[in-house]
C-alpha cells in the first residue's frame, strides 16, 4: 500500500543510500597513575634520635607522626615524652630493629639474665652449623616439643655468624605476641645476641617485615605456612627468598609438627631442590615435584591428595626423612624428649538421657544442613554448619569437664584445658569453675585478658586451672623458669583437650604446652561416648601420628591409641583443617 513502510526497511535504502554502522570507538588507554613516591624516611638532627613507638591500635600518642612506609608512629627529638614513655619498645622487637636502622648508633641493649645452655643444644647448633657451612639453604629442626628448639636456633646462629657474614637476624614467631616476643627477647639476651641485629616478630606480622632482607631467617612453628594460597605464604616467599637463586638467606625452620602431609611442605622445596641438583623453579610446583618423584599423591577432586594407603604412607615418609636425614651434613635433626613421649588417652564422657536427647538432634540437624551444602556445592555453607555442632556438642560435655577438673584439682594436680570455642566452653568452663571456688586462668579471647599475667598465675599455682584456645608458644610446665628468676609451682600438671581437634599439628602443639622441659604431663581427650566424637577424637590421634612422624619421631604409641579408638571415618568432605 502506498504510504506504508515494510517493517524493519529503511528509506535511506529506497533512496540508493546507505547507511552504514559507525565502528565502536576503542576507549582510550588509561594512562597510569603514577607511583606515589615512597615517603622519606626520618632523620635526626644534631643531638636527637629518632624514636619508632610500639604504639597499641587506636592508642593515643600525643607528638608522634605516622610513617606509612615504616608501619609505625615516630617521633625524632632528643629524649622521648614522659606520654610516649610507655610505647618504648622493648630490645629485639621489630619497631627497636627500625629504629636502630635509622640512627647513626643503636641504643645499647640491657644485660638479661645469663642462660646456661644443655649439652643437647649445643650439639644440636653445630649440626646446623655444618649444615649452612656447606651450603644448605633451609634445615628442618624437628626436636619435640619442650627439648630447647629455642637456645638450639640461637646457638646455631652465633655459630653460623662466626662461618660467613652474618649481621641481620629475623626470629618470626607464633602467636600471642605477647608471650612469644618477649620470650625470644630474654633468651637471645639470656644466650648473648652475639653481636648481631635481631628482629623478632610473629606470623601475624610477617607483611610488616617482608621488604626488608636479612641474613638468617629462624621460623619457629614454621608449619605456619605449609599452605600456598595464603597472604602468609606470600610474604613468607619475599622473606626467606624461597623463589630466590641469589641472595637468600640461611633459613632455620624450626617446628616438631612439620606437616600432615607431604604436601604441606613447601617451605622445604628449596632443600629438596638443592639436594636433588634441580632448579628451584622445578620445585615451586611441591606436588608436581612430588609426583615426578614417584610419591603417592595425585590431583583429586579438591585438590592434590595424599594416598589413604598405610603402607605407602610410611614409604613416602621414610623417602621425605632420607632426603634430609641421610644427606651429608643432614639438612634436619630430631631429637626425642629424654623424659618420653606424651600419653594421650581418650575419655569418653556418658551422656545423661537429656544430654543424648540434645546430642542427637544436634547431630540429624548437621546432617541435613550438610546434605542441601553438598547439593548446592556450597562448602562455606557446610563448614558453618560444621562449626556450628561442634560449638554446641561441647556446649553439652560442659559439666562433665567441670567436674573431672574439680576432681583433678582436689587430688593437688594443675590442670591445663584447651578448647576451640570461646562462648560455647571457654567461657561456661571459667564461670563454673570460679562459681565453684576454683581460681583459673584464661589464655582465650582478643584483649579480653592480659595473656602473660594470666600465664604467671596459674605457673605460681595462684589459679589452680588454665583455660587456653593458643596452641604453641606458651610455657605451662611444672618447674619453668619465670622472668623475674622464680620457679614456677611444682604440682603435677594435667591436660584435657574439651574438644577433639581434626589438626594433628594443633593437638601435638598443644600437648607440648605441658609436657616439656624435662617435665611429664599426660593428656586426654574427651568426647561424648557413642557419637560421632568419638571418631573425630580417633581422626585426631591419627594425624597426632603423622604429625610427629614427619619430623622423624616414634609414634608407635600414638598409632595403638587410635587403633583403640576403632571407628568409622567422618566424610571427607565435613573434615576441615584447623
């Protein structure tokens, strides 16, 4: 019809023109924003010093400035504030290595008190001695817990210093800060910092320090990052030059639980690498190394997996410890504790009819909330869930751990307890127990308590419990050595896991809390007898195992416990590290 356009026709097209489509615009390129010049580091005038202040999170620190690049408040004068006083930091810790870095002399450091050491460190520091004299790059120091790692690494490194050109020393420890820095200060002082630049800080804290190179690296608790896919692991690779060829430092990895696997050992690439004549680049890949070495791991659903085989597990384990043990020098040493091994003991605790009435809707609810996690492939959803009944089944056991720990206490034995959970037992466990009479000690909780005070107390037997969530770096032992040269009370110590723990590596730290220093302490585990505990407590006692093995302890002992605690497995997919 005329008049009437088809649809979807252009009268351009009628007329014999054409209407072509304009060719997108390519957006133009962004120029970089520059790079902010790194700010200048602070300077003193003449007379004054500059001043890096430990100064607490939202803290008040009147006069002090900010310096982004150091990380820390500064002040530059020439004696410090009666305000700032208090944020003076102590010798050897990173804000101290700081601030002598930036003035022309370091501050002196005060005499410690002198620290006499055994005849086993000694040994021990020249095997890591000759280790770095040929040329090693890392030496795994796998004593059990309590048996001296600490004087054997400082000792070692004095002995390396006197080998090559040694001036920079970086200690990393675990948490809390609290304890373990200042307990790294007093043994250096106490050992003699040889003359060296010691900067002692934590795992929390490695980014502060992870542009910075030093000559010697001592990681205690080095499984703090057996694991790649962390921010730790990044600034670990920066700090220890593990993706390095030149420039490296001499590493000391330190820690009686290297790994549960072989494939959470990472930090022990660059050994593996040099002592097979192969690049480290042939080694960042652990588990493709592993595999082309013939070991039995292999990609699975989520991930490289570890074979379930006992016999090819004990294989792999006996390779892993040849590599290190059988070189010449050896690249680890291991050395178990004089006064013998840790008896773990499981404890099963009876349910009353109401208890198993609760206990076991607990568990069909985790069951079904587990199912819709796994359908929908959620597994933040099932972890959750996870967390969330074993929150509430030792909500449950709370009275029974009471009241084993009333009787403990009544026999005059010390009683140390670790849990998991601050509101679901840390905190019902304190209350009862002070409702009771009974003082305690809380290690648990961000800022909730002053950590060292607490420590102090129970070890003066002023609080006859200990109730902690730490799992290494604190000394809970009968007979320790305090700062202020005191002995610590010499009752008899206890342990009780409230919860069992799937981390072998946390139980084995744990256990070392009491049983060291030439000191025995026998722990249990406890769990709700007939449940589903009772084979998270058997999982537990088995990586305890594997744990120990790793760093080339017997752990015969450890293997017949969990024989005894027979059970069927969790699935897989429910167990998550801790």
């Amino acid at each position: 019809m005329p008049g009437r356009r088809r649809s979807g026709t252009s009268t351009r097209r009628a007329t014999g023109t054409t209407t072509r489509k304009a060719a997108p615009r390519k957006p133009a390129a962004r120029k970089a924003a520059p790079r902010k010049a790194a700010p200048e580091l602070p300077t003193a005038g003449p007379g004054e010093r500059v001043w890096v202040l430990a100064v607490p999170f939202r803290a008040p620190a009147p006069g002090a400035v900010w310096h982004p690049g150091l990380q820390a408040s500064v002040w530059v004068g020439r004696s410090l504030p009666p305000e700032l006083a208090p944020y003076d930091p102590p010798p050897y810790s990173l804000e101290r290595y700081l601030e002598d870095e930036l003035n022309e002399v370091p501050r002196p450091i005060p005499e410690g008190r002198p620290l006499t050491p055994r005849d086993q460190q000694c040994d021990g520091a020249d095997v890591v001695a000759a280790h770095a004299a040929a040329g090693g790059r890392v030496f795994l120091l796998g004593d059990d817990p309590g048996v001296g790692k600490t004087g054997t690494a400082i000792l070692a490194v004095k002995a390396i210093a006197e080998q090559r050109e040694v001036r920079t020393v970086l200690v990393i420890a675990d948490r809390p800060a609290a304890i373990t820095i200042p307990h790294w200060a007093r043994s250096i002082a106490g050992f003699g910092d040889g003359g060296l630049r010691w900067c002692v800080t934590t795992w929390d804290r490695l980014g502060k320090v992870a542009k910075l190179r030093f000559d010697v690296v001592v990681a205690d608790e080095t499984h703090m990052v057996r694991h790649t896919t962390t921010q730790r692991w990044k600034h670990w690779k920066a700090v220890s030059g593990a993706a390095r060829v030149k420039d490296t430092p001499y590493v000391l990895a330190a820690t009686a639980t290297p790994a549960h696997t072989p494939l959470e050992l990472p930090y022990l690439a660059p050994e593996f690498a040099a002592r097979h004549g192969e690049s480290i680049k042939e080694w960042a890949d652990l588990p493709k190394a592993l595999e082309r070495h013939t070991f039995h791991v292999e990609r699975g659903r989520y991930g490289w997996q570890w074979t379930e085989d006992a016999d090819e597990r004990r294989a792999d384990l006996a390779r892993l410890q040849s590599w290190l043990a059988d070189a010449d020098p050896p690249a680890t040493l291991h050395r178990p504790a004089p006064w013998g091994p840790v008896t773990v003991t499981g404890t099963p605790v009876l349910l009353t009819p109401a208890e198993r009435t609760a206990y076991e809707a607990e568990w069909s609810e985790f069951r079904a909330e587990m199912q819709l996690a796994r359908r929908s492939r959620q597994s933040a959803k099932g972890r959750a869930a996870l967390l969330r009944f074993r929150q509430k089944a030792g909500l449950i056991r709370v009275q029974a751990t009471v009241e084993w720990i009333k009787a403990q206490v009544e026999a005059e034995r010390q009683v140390a307890v670790s849990v998991e959970f601050v509101e679901t037992a840390a905190d019902p466990i304190r209350e009862a127990l002070l409702d009771g009479g009974i003082p305690v000690a809380g290690i648990y909780g961000r800022d909730r308590f002053d950590v060292e005070a607490e420590r102090l107390r129970f070890q003066r037997g002023e609080a006859a419990v200990c109730v902690f969530t730490v799992t290494a770096s604190i000394s809970l032992h009968a007979g320790e050595l305090l700062p202020d040269g005191a002995t610590a009370s010499e009752a008899p110590r206890v342990g009780l896991f409230h919860q069992p723990r799937f981390s072998g590596i946390q139980a084995r730290q744990v256990t070392g809390r009491t049983h060291r220093d030439g000191r025995s302490s026998p722990w249990r585990v406890a769990f709700a007898a007939d449940t589903v505990e009772e084979q998270v407590a058997r999982v537990m006692v088995e990586r305890l195992a594997v744990s120990g093995s790793t760093a080339g302890a017997d752990t015969s002992a450890l293997q017949e416990i969990a024989e005894l605690l027979d059970a069927d497995w969790l699935p897989a997919a429910a167990l998550t590290e801790g």
